[in-house]
C-alpha cells in the first residue's frame, strides 16, 4: 500500500463552473504541499451528462447505446483538461487522462459496463513523474477499444477502482453535502450526518435511492477493502462519513436512514389465468431482455383468474411494455397498464437483523398520514413499500420522525444494555 498517495473524486457540482475548478486546484495544491501525491477523478460539469442525453433524444427515439457512450463520455474530458488547466497554471505538474489512457478495461454493456481491469502502468509512470492526474471519469474501453461508460454516477466507481489498482490508502469522495445523511438532506431538512456507515448499509441506501455513491462504487470499495470517505467539497475540513467493514465498535442502529427512489414504474397485468407456468412466461422474456424486476405482487386468484404487478427502474418501462403488450396476447391476460408516477419509500438499518417491530411501525406511521402502500418488500436489513409518487416528500419525513433519526440514534447495543438492565432490576425485585 502506498500511504502518500490519495485518490480524490470531485462529483458534478464540485466542477460545475470555472470558479469552482479553480476552488478544487487551490484544494489540490494544498494536499500537495503536505508531500501527498493525487490521482482525482472528475465528473462532467453538473448538468452536462443531461444535456447530453437530451440532444441525443432529440435527434433520435432510440440512440443506439455505442454512440451514447461516445456521447456522454465527451462531459468528464471536458472537465479533467479544464481542471488540468487550472492546476498546470498554479504550476503544479499535471496530465489529463481519459478512460482509455487510464486504462480501464470493460465489458462491452454499452451505458453501464463493468471494469474488468486496469492497467496502471501509464499512471505509475506519471506519478513516478510527479505528476497529479487528472482522470475523467465515468469511462472506459472494451475489448474492441471502444468507448464504454459505467452508468449514471459512475465516476464515483471510477474512483474506487483507481485507489485500488494504485494501492491508495483511501478514496475520498467530494460532493456537495458533507457526508451521507439518514436521509436526502434535501428532502429531509431534519437529516442527520452518520459519522460512520458500514459497507452492507451503504450498499443498501445506495440501492435504494441515496444517490450521494453509485452502487457499484460501493460493492468494489468492499470487495477490495478500500475505505471509502465521503465529504463536501464547499467545506474545508470536517471529517465527513467514513464508509468501512461493519466492525464490533460500531453502534448499530435500528434503523440508519430512510430513502426513496422516484425512478420506477409498475406493470400490471389483470386477469391472468391462474395456471402453473404462468410466471414463468411473463418473467423469462423480460430477464432475457436484461431487465431486472424489483418487485413483485400477486393477488389472490378469483374464477381462475388473477392480476399480477411488478415493479422496475423507469427507463426500463418502456421496453418492458413492449414485451409485455406481447405476452399479454399470448397468455390471454385482459390488460396491461403501466404506473410510473409511484416512488420506492425504503427504511435501511443493520440493527434490523436482531429487531423487530420495524414493519409495523411503518405501516402505522404511513397510515397516519393517510398514506396508502402499493407494494411491500422486505429484506434482512431493510423494508420496503411503493406508494404514490405524490406522497413522497410526507412519506420520508413521516418515516424519518417515527424512527427518531433526528436525533440520538437508537442502537442495538444501547437497546440490549436497557434490556439487561431490566432484567437485572426485576431479578433484584423478585429476589
Ligand atoms: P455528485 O455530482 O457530487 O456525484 P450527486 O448529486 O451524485 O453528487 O450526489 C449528491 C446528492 O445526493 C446530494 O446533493 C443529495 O441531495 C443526494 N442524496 C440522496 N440521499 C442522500 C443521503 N442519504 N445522504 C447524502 N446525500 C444524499
Ligand atoms: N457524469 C455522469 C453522470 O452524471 C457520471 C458521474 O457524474 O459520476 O451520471
Ligand atoms: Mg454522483
């Protein structure tokens, strides 16, 4: 491991205007006087992805997936030569790299690849030469040399993966809040900062909806052991979140944070006949599609015949519909709607393994606020319900009062220290 050397990723906003390039060399700068060498990693500017993929959609229905990854990853080259720039007239050494001079090898699953490896040898070299490096992010090759990129918020994979192909001691990631709050900060003003979060419960909130890390940023970050530290970028100082291995020392809340994800949609299909193989005919088409079903919901079956939901990211919608419309016909189902106006509510927490009650306290405090659940799910660490769309501001912060995440948290440990407490009192009675 090379404890001097620190992989750096600055997100959209932290690059979104020239000042604020010039605001993260000055920050580069200074890192670098304390003998610390830097590989940072960029995001397009903020709101440039997006503009992108809109031309894209307005010249063409479908664009074919190859072309979009040259599309988009043309945002993160933008904002690593500018940084460079910035940083080379401060006088500081610096070389731009894209995925490519990186080289950080994917598979060919055009908008969201997976790294299969990188060959850091050009890196070395440009450390070796003191130099920092200035990578875009989001970005790779295939086998053909072709551009990939790593799906939305991938810079932050980007990242991970680099500290760990260089041997960094950390991967710090600079956003635009101070670390990863018990629930969007800017859905729940009440959220509170988790000094420290374990990998299993940051892979769920990040599966969930808390978008502050991409998922995969963070299964790479715990497949390799990499600690991960998520902090502002606005900020100087402050310690921010570490995300680690869950550990004894670590207090384990019942419930550590609450999140939604407005990006799904629900496809109904009514009055299917009720028949073994049924399943098997409507699921198997959308899986060799590669679309990936979230939930599922089926009800109790009346004359032979029953409806039955399901639930998936919303840019899979309309693929999904098009099979569906299909199978509809072939299965004999009467209809096939699609709802995209619903959001995934979901309440994350370790101390759920060894709690319960966490379901019904949900259920009690959507109810309260007149909020009817679509859709149940549940897992060892979290729950989930799918509500309308429309209720999810209430919803988040309902559910983020009823759990007390404003406050102290309630740990597990601190629950089992009362529990033996009351034991011991009423043993001491009964004696
Ligand atoms: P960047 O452009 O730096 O990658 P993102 O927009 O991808 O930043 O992620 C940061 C945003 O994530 C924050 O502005 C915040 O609104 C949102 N967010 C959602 N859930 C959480 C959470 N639990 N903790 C912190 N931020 C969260
Ligand atoms: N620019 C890409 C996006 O907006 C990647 C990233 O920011 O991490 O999703
Ligand atoms: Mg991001």
């Amino acid at each position: 491991m090379n404890k001097s050397l620190v992989v750096q990723k600055y997100g959209g906003t932290s690059v979104g205007t020239l000042d604020r390039i010039r605001h993260v060399a000055q920050r580069i700068a200074r890192i670098r006087e304390t003998g610390t060498q830097v590989v940072v990693v960029v995001s397009a500017m903020a709101g440039e992805t997006d503009k992108l993929v809109k031309m894209a959609r307005e010249i063409c229905d479908n664009p074919e997936r190859r072309e979009m990854d040259l599309l988009l990853s043309s945002g993160e080259r933008i904002s690593s030569a500018l940084l460079t720039m910035a940083l080379q007239s401060r006088g500081i050494p610096a070389i731009s790299m894209t995925g490519r001079q990186i080289g950080l090898q994917t598979d060919s699953v055009h908008t969201r690849a997976r790294i299969k490896q990188i060959d850091a040898k050009r890196a070395r070299q440009a450390l070796k030469n003191n130099n920092v490096i200035v990578v875009a992010g989001f970005q790779g090759i295939n086998e053909q040399g072709d551009v990939t990129t790593l799906g939305r918020g991938g810079s932050d994979t980007s990242a991970v993966a680099l500290a760990v192909a260089l041997g960094a001691s950390q991967c710090e990631i600079y956003t635009d809040v101070d670390g990863v709050y018990t629930a969007d900060p800017r859905m729940v003003p009440k959220a509170r900062k988790l000094d420290v979060v374990s990998y299993d419960e940051m892979l769920e909130m990040a599966s969930l909806g808390a978008k502050v890390l991409q998922i995969r940023c963070v299964e790479f970050a715990h497949k390799f052991q990499m600690p991960l530290v998520v902090k502002s970028s606005y900020i100087e100082g402050g310690k921010g979140t570490l995300i680690c291995e869950e550990n004894a020392n670590m207090e384990q809340p019942v419930v550590s944070g609450i999140m939604y994800d407005k990006n799904q949609a629900k496809i109904t299909l009514k009055e299917v006949p009720d028949q073994p193989g049924i399943a098997a005919n409507i699921f198997e088409p959308i899986a060799a599609a590669g679309l990936s079903v979230d939930m599922i919901i089926q009800n109790i079956s009346a004359e032979g015949h029953t409806d039955l939901s399901f639930t998936l990211g919303r840019e899979e919608l309309n693929e999904a519909m098009v099979i569906m419309e299909k199978i509809a016909k072939k299965i004999h189902a009467v209809n096939v709607s699609a709802d995209s106006k619903i959001s995934k509510i979901s309440i994350v927490g370790a101390g759920m393994r060894s709690h319960s009650g966490v379901a019904a306290r949900i259920f009690k405090s959507l109810s309260k606020e007149k909020i009817n659940i679509l859709m149940i799910s549940t897992s060892e660490i979290k729950v989930s319900c799918i509500i309308e769309q429309k209720h999810t501001k209430a919803a988040v912060n309902a559910l983020h009062k009823a759990f007390g995440l404003d406050k102290k948290p309630t740990a597990v440990k601190s629950i089992e220290k009362q529990k033996t407490a009351t034991r011991k009192k009423s043993k001491a009675k009964k004696k």
